[in-house]
C-alpha cells in the first residue's frame, strides 16, 4: 500500500523555473519562501493563504518550476505536477523580460502542453495568465504577444511586478473573483443535480 500526500490549494502558480512564483507568493500571502536567481530556487512547494477580508481568503500553491519534458519526468517532474492536479484555479506566470533569455510564447506553450500531457484535464482547467517582471520589461513587444496569445486563447490576462507592487492587487482581486464564480457554479449544479 502506497499512500500520496497532494496539496490541496485553490490556485496553483506554474511556470518556469525563475518565472516570478516565489516573489509573487511572498507579496499576496505571509509565505516566505526561498528566493533567488537562479533555477529551481524551489524545491518544495509553498502554501499561502490570501487574505481578503471579511473572512474571505483563498490557498495558493507555489509550484515548483517546469521545464520541457515534464509530463515525462525531466526537472522536477511528476514530483510537483501531481500538485497542480488538487488546484482549482492556474495561474500562469510569464516572464516577459529579455533578462531569462527565453521566448515568452514559447514557455507559455511548453507548460500548457506539459500540463496537458501530464493529465487532459489539467490543460483544460481555468487559467490566469500573468506576465511577470515587468519592471524589468525593456522590450514591450514581448508584453504584447502575450497578451495577444491569451486573448485569442479566451484566458483573463495581467500584467505584474511583484517586486513594485505593480498590478499585483488588480490580479488578486480577478483571482478572488473567479473562484467565487466556480463556487457559485457549483453550487448550482449541486443544487439543480439534487432535484433530480
């Protein structure tokens, strides 16, 4: 008998190793996890409730990093996907400045087909894409694929930099609202389900 412990979040933060996770974390919620410049900085996910006021919160999950090849065990692999699995909610993090060195369409795509590679149904849960570090945005057409990727996508797109605070309370505010709806919506499914 082999007992698998999964935490249990409301939102779960993927991306990229670097891709602005932990920092994020660290401003919406009292975590304090390890951070640093350099990959997989995080090697075990952190927990962090969001506290809205009057008695409303939510749980986020920082994810460890992903990388190409996931699904099929590379990096950190099935370790921290399988978390991602108990998340009702993603959010999708981008780094958008040149500083990774990397392509903002490409991450974006590699972790969507990574998660739906992983489990179908993953790639199909509600997703936030966040662009991330745009204090450091010194090319605003990186910005601005994305954000056009996501709306042909039909995903709810922000723009932040959690390290200026910048759009930070915009997208908490756009979290705490989406999972009031996905409450609500099932609520009524149970509710006209009982009817029956």
């Amino acid at each position: 008998l082999q007992l698998e412990l999964k935490l249990i979040a409301d939102v779960g933060l993927v991306g990229f190793p670097n891709a602005g996770k932990s920092t994020l974390i660290s401003v919406i919620s009292a975590a304090k996890p390890k951070i640093a410049d350099y990959p997989f900085t995080t090697l075990e996910p952190n927990l962090g409730v969001v506290d809205m006021g009057d008695f409303r919160t939510f749980v986020v999950a920082d994810i460890p990093g992903l990388i190409e090849g996931a699904s099929d065990g590379a990096g950190l692999g099935h370790r921290f996907l399988r978390h991602v699995e108990r998340t009702k909610l993603i959010l999708h993090l981008v780094d958008v400045s040149s500083l990774s060195g990397r392509d903002p369409i490409s991450d974006y795509e590699v972790i969507n087909r990574e998660l739906t590679k992983y489990d179908a149904n993953l790639g199909s849960r509600p997703q936030i894409v966040v662009a991330t570090k745009i204090d450091s945005l010194d090319e605003p057409e990186r910005l601005e694929k994305l954000r056009k990727r996501a709306k042909k996508d039909k995903k709810q797109f922000f723009a932040v930099s959690s390290v200026a605070n910048d759009g930070v309370k915009e997208l908490v505010n756009a979290v705490s609202d989406a999972l009031r709806a996905m409450a609500e919506e099932a609520e009524d499914l149970a509710a006209s389900g009982s009817g029956i």
